[in-house]
C-alpha cells in the first residue's frame, strides 16, 4: 500500500502534508471506546502507509497525548528522524471571555506539553461567539507566540467568511479554515471558497463523508435512526442529510455515487473525498479515523488514483440541484454551532 505523489501538499513551505488528514474526533468518546495501547499502534500504520497528518483539538479526549505517545515512541524506536514527516494540527477552543498574553500562552503550552513538542505545527481557533470581540486579541497572542517560535502556523476552524475577512485584515496571517464540506454539504461554495482563493487561504474538510453515510454501509438501507447511529459523528450528519433533503433523496445520492464507484472501481466513500479534494481552495479532506475499532486505510489510498471527469460531475450535481440551500437554513460555514 503506498500513495502516490498526488497525496502530497506543500502546504506552507515548511510543512508538506498528506491531502487525507485522519481525524482523532473519533478518539474522544462518543465513538466507540478506543483502546490507547492499540490506538497508538495503529497510528503507526497509518504513517507507514503515507498517512502522515493528523487533525485533533485540546477537547478531542486523549487525541493530544495520544501524539504525544506517538512521537515518544517513534522517538524510543531509534526514528527521531521521522518525527519530522509527521503533521499534528491541532486546536484551541476557549470560553469566550477576556483574552490576556497569559490565558493565551497558558493553554499553548498545555497543547506543547501534552503533543510533547517544542512547537505546533498548525494552531487551528475556534470562537464561540462573534459578539465578543476577543477573538481577535487571542489572534494577536498567538501570533506573537509564533515569532517567539511556540506555532509554526495560525489556522482557524469555523469561521465564516465575514469573520475570516475582519481577521485577515486585522493583519493576522490565516493560512487555513477547517469547515464541513461534503456532497451533502456545499455551503463553502457559496462564498468561502472564493475569498480563501483571492487570500491563498486553504480549506480542511469535514464531515466529507457525513460520519460515514457516505458509503456503501447504507446504500439500499432503511433510514437509520436512534441506537442505529451509533455515534455522535453519524448522528450530527443524519441531521445534515435531514435538512438537505431527507433520507429517499440520499438513496438516490449514494445509488448515484455507487455507479460512478462501480465505473471506477473504487468505493462510494473514495468519490465522495475526491469530489471534494478536487474544489478549489481544499487543501486537504480530514476522515475520521476511530482509531483500535476500524479503520479504511486501503480504501481511502485508492481517492489518489481516482480522477473523475466533467459527466461524473454533472451526474453528482444532478442531485445536489434537487436538494435544499444549507446555506439558506444554516447559514455560512460554521454557523450551526453559534
Ligand atoms: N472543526 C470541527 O468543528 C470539526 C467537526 C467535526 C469533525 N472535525 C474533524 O474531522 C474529522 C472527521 O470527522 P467526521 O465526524 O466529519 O467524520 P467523517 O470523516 O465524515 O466520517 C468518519 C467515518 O467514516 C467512515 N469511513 C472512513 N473511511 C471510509 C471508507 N473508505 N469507506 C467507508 N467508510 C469510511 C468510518 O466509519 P466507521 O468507523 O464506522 O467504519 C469513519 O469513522 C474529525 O476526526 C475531526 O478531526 C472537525
């Protein structure tokens, strides 16, 4: 199993990424219980197999220690080396509330300590609440602690575009949003993309494959509901698919993608990252990983060797025109949590 060069982003000129992040919200409870020792093990094989980026939160459970084992023993194994092909972005997500220097560094160093580095490589803010201005003074920390040489990068995750906007011109230096994005999904079409374009601003998707959903699993299947969505994942998208147009109008999405996977020889989940991957702006499609209870890695290679072309496209967006406007019921990217 081994990807190919198309797999590769040189995503600031110091930290060249894999384009499929693998996502540790799946750690965190919620998801199945996980096993750390195994958890851990795991991680190498996906390292192995090129899977070198790794998307988590101060709040994803043990996802920041689980790095930080995980350097430790790369580290013990005689590959310090490696250390440096590996990618943590990370995040922050504080109660608003008064931001000083020492709030700020405070909780930097917790990530520092628990990742156990010297450095972040990607510190990813989240902010509750745009009536309280204070995001932009924990911006502004940040960004001093990233001359200090504490972050190698500031990203946000959540922000909508009038938001990103007021920070980029605040002469902080943005170099990705995380946001959902999904076939499912498509708010960041409608002005997201754009503006990450015209400011060399990339993209992290999630919910690309809505918990899962967007797989064969479910394909030809009764619509799922209580204990059948066994975590919090498939339960936050089930609501998407809801809004977007209900679960007949879904069937006639997966059957969609499942003659398309058919032609491709590939798997419904593997159009439905590629979709994605190819937009613009997208720098990479985090997948949940649900590390020690299972795992897609074979599948999820074969999205680099995947090129869908203009009638693959039209077929999809067939179906996206018979849904409804998330960006109409939710509003911009972000927007359902606030
Ligand atoms: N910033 C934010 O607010 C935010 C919010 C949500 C998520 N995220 C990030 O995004 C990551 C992704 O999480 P998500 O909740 O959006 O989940 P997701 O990536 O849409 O779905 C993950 C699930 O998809 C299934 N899957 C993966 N590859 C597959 C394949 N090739 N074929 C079939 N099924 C496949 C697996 O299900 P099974 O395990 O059941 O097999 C996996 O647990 C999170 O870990 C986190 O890093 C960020």
């Amino acid at each position: 199993m081994t990807l190919t060069a198309s797999s590769r982003l040189q995503f600031t000129p110091d930290l060249n990424i894999c384009r499929i992040l693998n996502g540790m919200w799946q750690v965190s409870g919620g998801h199945g219980r996980i096993n750390p020792k195994n958890a851990v093990d795991m991680m190498f094989k996906y390292v192995d197999a090129g899977f070198t980026t790794w998307d988590l939160a101060d709040h994803y459970g043990p996802a920041e220690d689980l790095i930080g084992e995980f350097r430790r023993q790369l580290i013990a194994s005689g590959n310090e080396e490696a250390l440096s092909n590996i990618q943590a972005f990370t995040k922050w997500v504080p109660r608003p509330g008064k931001m000083t220097r020492k709030v700020v560094e405070d909780n930097i160093n917790i990530s520092l300590r628990r990742m156990d580095t010297p450095c972040l490589d990607l510190m990813q803010f989240h902010w509750w609440e745009y009536r309280d201005s204070n995001y932009l003074d924990a911006l502004k920390y940040m960004a001093e602690l990233q001359s200090e040489g504490k972050i190698k990068h500031l990203a946000l995750t959540n922000f909508d575009t009038e938001h990103l906007q007021i920070i980029t011109e605040a002469g902080i230096k943005i170099v990705s949003n995380q946001v959902q994005f999904s076939l499912v999904d498509r708010r960041p079409e409608v002005n997201m993309i754009n503006f990450c374009q015209q400011h060399n601003i990339k993209l992290f998707t999630y919910g690309t494959l809505c918990g899962g959903l967007l797989s064969e699993k479910y394909l030809g299947k009764p619509e799922p509901r209580g204990a059948e969505l066994a975590t919090v994942s498939l339960r936050k998208y089930k609501n998407m698919v809801d809004a977007w147009g209900g679960w007949s109008l879904f069937q006639e999405l997966l059957s969609t993608l499942k003659q398309l996977a058919d032609k491709h020889n590939c798997s419904i989940a593997n159009i439905a990252v590629r979709y994605i991957l190819d937009k613009p702006a997208v720098g990479g499609v985090i997948v949940g990983a649900r590390l020690s209870i299972s795992e897609h890695l074979e599948d999820n290679v074969k999205v680099f060797d995947l090129a869908l072309n203009g009638d693959d496209l039209k077929q999809i967006d067939a179906i996206s025109q018979k849904s409804e406007d998330l960006y109409q019921i939710i509003g911009d990217c972000g927007d359902e949590y606030r």
